[in-house]
C-alpha cells in the first residue's frame, strides 16, 4: 500500500478590518482559496489541488491558518495564495490578503516554527517599546495570560483537598 504524502502550508491572514478575523471561518477561507487556485491554474490546477485540500487548523483571534495539499500540487498552492483578495462572510466582503509563513511535511514542523514565529515576534513587539511602561504593560499582559491558568488549576486542588 502506497502512502500519499502531504505539504503543510502554514499562513497568517493580513487584513486592516479587525472584523474580519472574527468572521473567518474554515469554509470560507477554504472556498476563496480554491477560487484562486480556478483562476490562477484554471481547471486544472484545481482539479490538482483539491485531491486532498483541507483547512487543517484555523485561529480566528490570531488569523493563522494551516492548509494541507497533496506534495505533487504545493506549488500551485503556493503560487495562488497572493491572489486571495478578499474574505466573504455572511454577504459581507473584507479585504485582507494571505502571507505564507512555512511549508512543512508534518503538523509537527509547522507547529515548531510557528512557536518560534511567534516568539520572534514578541520580541520584536518588546523592542519596539517607547517607553518602560509599555514594556512592562505587554510582560504583565503576557504573564497574566499564562498564570491564569496555573492559578486556576491549583486553586480547583486546594479545594479539592479541602473537600476530602
């Protein structure tokens, strides 16, 4: 039995309207993609495309999205993800563009530089900082993010130790 091997791209929607990250959705974004593809590659190309396309992964709050194709067609993938203009939800119509980060073989790698994307990030965001108390305002939201989580876990085993 022959395994069909897979590419991973991994991109980030870029748009101006901070409603249009709200109303992305799989469908959606997986319809305007192939219709970039159909006019781009024509039949064709998207017959090529759609043999195992999927919208694997999908944040709406940060826009980045992992698609899957089949090795073979990548490519053509690739070379029509710029012609994605816009985003159509419920009769709405929002600008945006998609800006491909990574092609991977796995979910794995994919995973492993979008961590790394996303710290380089952060640091760029921490250095671009006029001011100590914008620093300090982005490391107390960033710490707040992650202790809520510790705090809340551990608060829930304190009361159950209470309990017994």
């Amino acid at each position: 039995m022959v395994r069909f091997k897979n590419r991973y791209v991994l991109c980030e929607v870029v748009s101006e309207e901070p409603r249009c990250r709200r109303c992305i959705e799989d469908r959606t974004l997986g319809l305007a993609v192939r219709d970039a593809i159909a006019r781009v590659h024509g039949d064709y190309g998207l017959a090529c495309c759609s043999i195992s396309f999927t919208v694997k992964y999908l944040n709406a709050y940060t826009g980045t999205v992992l698609l899957r194709c089949r090795k073979d067609s990548y490519r053509l993938l690739c070379s029509a993800l710029p012609f994605v203009r816009y985003l159509e939800s419920r009769a709405q119509r929002y600008p945006c563009f998609l800006n491909t980060l990574h092609v991977g073989g796995t979910v794995r790698t994919c995973q492993k530089f979008l961590i790394q994307y996303n710290r380089t990030q952060l640091l760029r965001l921490l250095q671009n900082c006029t001011n100590e108390e914008e620093r300090q305002c982005i490391q107390k939201s960033l710490l707040s993010c992650s202790l809520t989580e510790e705090q809340s876990q551990s608060g829930d085993e304190e009361e159950e130790d209470g309990t017994e």
